[in-house]
C-alpha cells in the first residue's frame, strides 16, 4: 500500500516530532510562545500553514511581527473555497497528505477555526495523537460555526491543554475521551512577551493623528452578525451611538469578511459619511497591541480580542449574547451587549459606571508555553 494510499498510521511509522497547524490570527498568536519554547527545547517540529486566512495584515506581518519561522508547508488553494464543508474539506485533504509524509507523534491545534477542526480530523484518522490548545471553552451558541468546531475538536483529542480549571471541569463533565492538562493559555504570554516592544515599535497613532484614550476600537467579523444587513447596521449604529456619548473616535479594523458584506450590501457610503466611521484594514500584531493598550473601549464580536483587552486592562463591550470568556464578564472586563442599538448603548454605560481595572488575568501566569511543551516532549520523546 502507498503512503498516500494509508488508512491510518502504526505507531512504529511514527516519527519523534510534532506538527503545529496555524491558519487564523488568533492561531498565529497563539503558537507563537509554543513554537518559541519547542525551540528553545530542542523539540523537533513541523510547522503547517493551511492558508484560511490569507490578507498580508492578518497573516504575513504577524509572522513578521513575531518573528516566527516560515511554514515547511502552506496549502494555497483553501482561500478559492467559501464555504465550510468545500474549506474544511480542502484543508482536511492537504493536511492528510502532509501528515503522510511527515509522520509526527503529535499534532497541535488551536481554538475553534475550521483550520483546527479539518486538522485534527485529518490526524485522528491516521491515528496520529491531537492536542487542542484553548480546549474547554464553550458559548453554548449553535448558531456559531466555531462552537461546532471546538465541541468537535475537544472530543477527539488525545491531550486538551485548558486555559483555567473552568474549562477542566466542562470537559470532564462532557466526559472526553483525552487527558486534560491546565496549562493556562499562550495568548498571555504572546501578550507579555510582545507588550513593550510594540510601544517601541508601533508609530500608528502618530500615523493616524490619535491621542491616547481618545478613542474606540471596534472589531467584528463572525457570520452571524455581520452577514445580515440589519444586524450589522444595527452593530454598527449602536457602537457610533455609543462612541459619540464617550466623544471618541471609533477605529474600525475591518476583516475582509466584513468589508466584503459591507460593499454586498451597499453600506459602504453610509458607514462612513452617516455615522462618520472610516473602514480601516485590520492591523500586524504589534500595532494592534498598541492600538488596544492606548483606546478608551473596545467594542467586538471576537473571542481573541476579548481576551487581548482583558489582559491589557481595557474595558470591552462585546457585541453578541454570549460569550466563552464567561471570566471576563465575572471579574467587570466585559459586558455582554447583543447587537440592538439599544442594548451597546446601555451596555457601555454599565461597564464605565464605576469602572474598575484592578483585576487578576484569568487566562494564566505567563507560562502556558513552557507547561505544554513539557507535555508534548512526554509525547514525541
């Protein structure tokens, strides 16, 4: 039988390496710490880039930004794909056939993007070892292809590396098949390894004209929000609203998602012109560290900047019904506000009542890196 031809893997056709699969921003991040220490620790590894993001701000310069090696292999037909079975399925494909040849121990996946799910899919049916990084986060939200993902992802892994005992204690409730590990999560220590050096680095509030705490940063992008016109004019209008009563500028970095619905659904002008909110491309990750750290608000729809400002101590309006950062919301970092116009004005009039950043990260010390990797080196040894 040929390599290309293989059902599964035995575990003597194994070699003592480690495969790491990024493909989204939040991944980048997220590995980056990981795949430093793999470094340091001499552990072999291979880096795999399945191309699901593609846009240079959101995929090259992060790799610049944190000095991150090039990947041994990217697919570079994923982005010709739209959907999710048609995405999922090409990267489930390319990543098989990589996994053929390379033969790790070990794959590592992060989060919830279908880059991960597809990734490990590929690798259980060979009977190749997954860990899950970020594993025990849920918003119990079916609409959100991303809970499907990380539900999945969570239930065929070997090894589930977890943020805090919340996450622990979920999976062990959904009785997962793998062993759990809390190691707290790597975007902390992306965060603090990477802090300092953008408020070195970055010159884009001179580039922009903004003075510090000035302004708002707004970003969204999942499917349920953005790709219904009333829903993101909504978003849109309550975030302005809500920014005009802080007198703050609002910077929108804008996913490519979210620019393409705009243009779809003639919007464009009256984003704008109407409520005086320029569309802006996304940021490299050292700009954006910096832009969080100087704004007054952030105002999104994502899981990874949610986190980003609650390590950076900034307040967050979180513009869905749910979230799986369900710390940020008990510790006073993030308020819950749906996306009527309504309901963001009156959840950032709660979050600065009384505002209060004198808080514990909830997500780890620092060190999430250094305690995976002594897992993985349990593995590949």
């Amino acid at each position: 039988m040929m390599p290309n031809e293989a059902k599964f893997l035995d575990k003597s056709q194994l070699q003592n390496k480690v495969a790491i699969v990024v493909g989204t921003r939040p991944g980048i991040i997220m590995f980056a710490p990981v795949i430093k220490e793999m470094a340091e620790k001499n552990v072999e590894f291979i880096l795999i880039h399945t191309g699901q993001h593609y846009s240079p701000n959101m995929d090259s310069q992060f790799f610049v930004d944190l000095k991150l090696p090039k990947p041994d292999y990217k697919l570079n037909n994923v982005k010709t794909y739209t959907t999710h079975g048609k995405q999922t399925a090409a990267m489930l494909s390319g990543v098989e056939e990589i996994l053929l040849l390379e033969r790790p121990k070990l794959i590592l996946v992060g989060g919830d993007a279908n880059t991960h799910l597809a990734s490990a899919l590929a690798a259980r049916k060979l009977r190749i070892q997954v860990g899950h990084v970020e594993a025990g986060e849920r918003s119990y939200d079916w609409r959100m292809p991303e809970e499907h993902n990380r539900r999945m992802i969570d239930h065929i892994s070997d090894h589930l590396f977890t943020t805090n005992e919340k996450g622990a204690e979920l999976l062990k409730k959904e009785s997962v098949q793998g062993t759990i590990h809390i190691t707290g999560n790597p975007i902390v220590d992306a965060t603090n390894q990477h802090r300092l050096i953008s408020q070195d680095k970055s010159k884009i509030l001179e580039e922009w004209s903004l003075n510090e705490n000035c302004f708002c940063v707004l970003t969204t992008h999942r499917e349920e929000n953005v790709d219904f016109p009333n829903i993101l004019k909504s978003t849109l209008e309550g975030v302005a609203m809500a920014a005009q009563s802080l007198n703050c500028e609002v910077i929108f970095l804008s996913h490519p998602r979210t620019i393409k619905r705009i243009n779809e659904f003639g919007l464009r002008s009256w984003v704008e012109k109407d409520l005086g909110i320029p569309i802006r491309q996304g940021l490299g990750y050292l700009d954006f560290l910096h832009v969080v750290a100087s704004s007054k608000m952030i105002f999104t729809d994502s899981g990874g900047v949610q986190q980003e400002a609650c390590i950076q101590k900034i307040p967050c309006v979180t513009l869905r019904e749910n979230t799986e950062w369900t710390e940020t919301l008990d510790i006073g970092a993030n308020v819950l506000a749906g996306t009527t116009v309504d309901g963001i004005v009156t959840a950032t009039e709660k979050i600065l009542a009384g505002f209060n950043n004198d808080w514990e990260i909830p997500f780890g010390d620092g060190k999430a890196a250094k305690r995976i990797v002594e897992v993985v080196k349990t593995v590949v040894a």
